[in-house]
DNA sequence: AATCATAAAGTCATCGGATGACTTTATGAT
DNA sequence: ATCATAAAGTCATCCGATGACTTTATGATT
C-alpha cells in the first residue's frame, strides 16, 4: 500500500513554496523572488513555476500582480482544518454543522424579508409533494430547503461552510452508518420558517436545536450500538 | 469599490473548463481532450491549458496522467467554502467563528470538569497579568485563554475550524483595518468560564453572545465609516 | 529645489516550438 | 490466440521570444 509521491515537479515547487509560506519566510504582503529566481531557485523551468504559483494562487496563498511581482496574501493552511473535519467522528461533524445551522437561522431572522420567506415557504412545500413520490427527488428538495434556509443568513461563509459539512456528513455516513437517521417531520421544518419569518433571532435558535435534537439523539443511540 | 474582473486567460481557461465539469460535459472518469485540442477550444496556449488543469487538479476535480490524458475525478470541490471564506468579509468572517465559539462554549458547559475549569482559571489570570506589561505576550496569553475554552468542547471539527477562523480574522484585520477592536474586560472573560463551570449551555451560549456582542457593534461602526 | 512628463528597467502574461517520459494501441511473428 | 515489440498518443519539462503592465529613474521645466 501507498507510495502516492508520483512526484512532479510542479507539484514538489508548489509544496516547497507552501512550505516556505507557512515558515512564514516572507511576510504577508511581501514579495517573492521573481518567476526567473524562483526558477532557479527551485531548479526548474520557469514554466513550472508559473503552474505552481498559479495553484498557490488559486488557494489564496498568494497573488501575482502583472508587471509588479507575486506577494503572499495569507499563511492560513487551509488543508488541514479541513482533513481534521474529514477524519473527525460523525457526532462532532454534525455539532459542527448544528453551529452553523444556529448562527444562520438567527441572522436569516435579522435579515428576513417577505421574499424570502415566500421562497422558503414555496421550497418547503415542493419537499412535501416529493416526499411520497421519489426518494432521490425528496433529498434534492429537502437538501435544498436547508440550503435556503442558510442562504437566506446572507453570510457568504455560512453558506460556504455548510455545503462543505453537508458533503463530508454525508460521507462519513455513507462510510459508517448502515440505518437511516430520523427525518424530522413537515411541523419542525415549518417551526423554522415561522421562527424566521417572525423575526426573532432566538426563536429561530430554539427552533432549529429542536429539529435537531432528535436526530442527535438517535444518531448517540446508533453510535453506541 | 472594486470590479476584480482582472481578466487573465489562465483564469478565464480555469472557469471555462470548471464550468463544463460542472455541467457534466464530461462524465466522471472521462478523459477530457488532450492539451493541444483544449488549446485551440479556447484559444490559448498549452502553458495556458496547463495552468488551468494544474489548478483544477490542484482542486479536486481533474487528475492528470502522464502519457495517458486528463480525467474527471469529481465535480464538487470541498476546498473551495474554505478558500470563499478567507475571501469574504469581516463581519461574515465574525459571524461563523461566533457560531463555532458559542457552540463551543455549549459543549463545553455539558462536558464541564473540575481540571478544565481550573486550567481555564488558569490561563485567565495568566492573561490577566500579561495585560498590563507586554502586548505582544498579552495577546498570546489572550488567544491561548480561547483556544482551551473551545478545546473544552472537545470537537476536533470546531477545533480545527476555530484555528482556520482565527488566523483568517486576525489577516482581515491586519489588511483592512486601521483602528483596533474592542477588547472585552476580565468580567466578560470570567463570566464564560462561569457558565461553563455551572454546566447550563443556555448561559455559556449567553455569556458568548455578550461578550462578542460590544466587539460586533464596535466593527459595524467602524466598516461603515 | 520641486514638479511632472517621459524613458528605462523590472516583472508577469502568453505564445510557439522542441525534447523527453510514459501509456496505450497497433503490429507481426510465433 | 499469445505475446514481444514497434508505433502512436499524451503529458512533463524546458527554452526562447514578445507583449503588457508596473515601478523606478531621468531630465526638463518652472
């Protein structure tokens, strides 16, 4: 088993230069040598480098400025956050995403308008006519309810975040769990539009921590088995 | 304000070819048309194409395979939500790491224990006798102080993402504001380890919520300026 | 001496071509 | 039908050249 270090060269400059990023060799906002000393530097063409700092840069490590220079934007190791998430356990993923849930409920009740609402209130009703018909077309709709819901917190992170736990949730079930968790029912979906729509931010908080409550419990139950 | 419609063609190549991906042009596991063919598709050069697919791969979604051609690995990218974060604003930024900070403090309220409460204790004065002498060590003792309070929740998830939130906030900061922030007094410090000792969740989220709540307000006064 | 338009130098962006390494497919002998 | 080998296909890497853009240096003007 493993190996994996097919190694390239683009791929070695980019993890030698991320290296150097985290060593914090050049502070942020500094510029790094140029695409020829670089080259030299790593012993490869300047082609290669061109690729590995356009992935780094890609990953908001660093940005390039036509005529000017390449200068690091941040140090932040974005990777390893996200393969803690990976390799965590399936109660603390969905701990996680309860947080995120909460938070956005509250700020989608700050933030409500009668718009998003209706939208709300249309999602929700589209989950409750595929939930007799079509399995696959009622996680679709389910899946995008929530989504909305998120969406409507208007908080580019949230959204972001959540999309990311929901595919590693559902990972990490599809790899651990064999029964199906409890789906809360049309009344504790509804408690969460109705909170929001209400406008008060704690009410939505309670609302959504009551949808979840069940759904944690059963997954303790299921995990202690 | 801003345009960031600095097109360069790598880029303009990177979302050609993502957007087809996404799209389903080519199903996962398909080989994508070799480097001179996307070439002449796009009108640019292979360096070009080879930028792109580098970041792509770099992404996620491509692999490459020397001598054989170029092939879809998956179409959703779990990295990105983590790249938008560091790109989005203050405030958005703030709001996520207050949804990890007070569901960590809920946790750690019910997993509360005499030896976490006294190190918390611990650390607090440490801050506290920091704070007149030297900032530098200050702001050490500081985050160390926050950082055991969410490691008493004892998720690995909103460890690591407290971690990546911190850093990105405190690069924010660095790079967009002048004025400092608020820092919250030793009783709004005191009154979360409070909370948490009592092992009621309602008070720990309380105790977050105010403490962050003047840091909040303070922000909004100053991005509106 | 200070200001400012302009030239020069520095740097990234993009291109085209060439060679090597590796994989896949076609060939042909057995 | 099998299998070693040749041929073709494709990515990996390098090199050199030109263009576009930014920063710095220059020098004339006031």
């Amino acid at each position: 088993m493993q190996s994996l270090s097919k190694t390239n060269l683009a791929d070695t400059a980019v993890e030698a230069i991320r290296t150097d990023i985290l060593a914090r060799r050049w502070a942020i906002g500094e510029k790094l040598p140029n695409e020829a000393a670089l080259s030299s530097m790593l012993s490869v063409s300047r082609g290669t480098v061109r690729e590995a700092v356009r992935v780094l840069a890609s990953q908001g490590y660093l940005e390039t400025r036509q005529g000017s220079g390449t200068y690091v934007l941040s140090t932040v190791d974005t990777a390893r956050p996200l393969t803690m998430a990976r390799r965590a356990g399936l109660r603390d993923q969905f701990e996680a995403r309860l947080a995120l849930d909460v938070e956005a409920a509250r700020l989608a009740a700050l933030r409500q308008t009668p718009t998003t609402v209706s939208r709300l209130r249309a999602l929700l009703s589209a989950r409750g006519h595929s939930e007799a018909s079509d399995r696959a077309a009622f996680i679709i709709s389910d899946f995008a309810f929530h989504q909305a819901v998120i969406a409507a917190s208007n908080n580019a992170v949230l959204i972001g975040m959540y999309d990311f736990f929901s595919t590693v949730i559902a990972e990490t079930i599809a790899a651990t769990l064999e029964d199906d968790l409890p789906e809360p029912d049309m009344a504790a979906h509804a408690a969460i539009v109705d909170a929001i729509e209400s406008g008060d931010p704690d009410k939505a908080d309670a609302a959504v921590r009551g949808f979840m409550a069940p759904v944690l419990a059963a997954l303790d139950k299921l995990l202690l088995s």
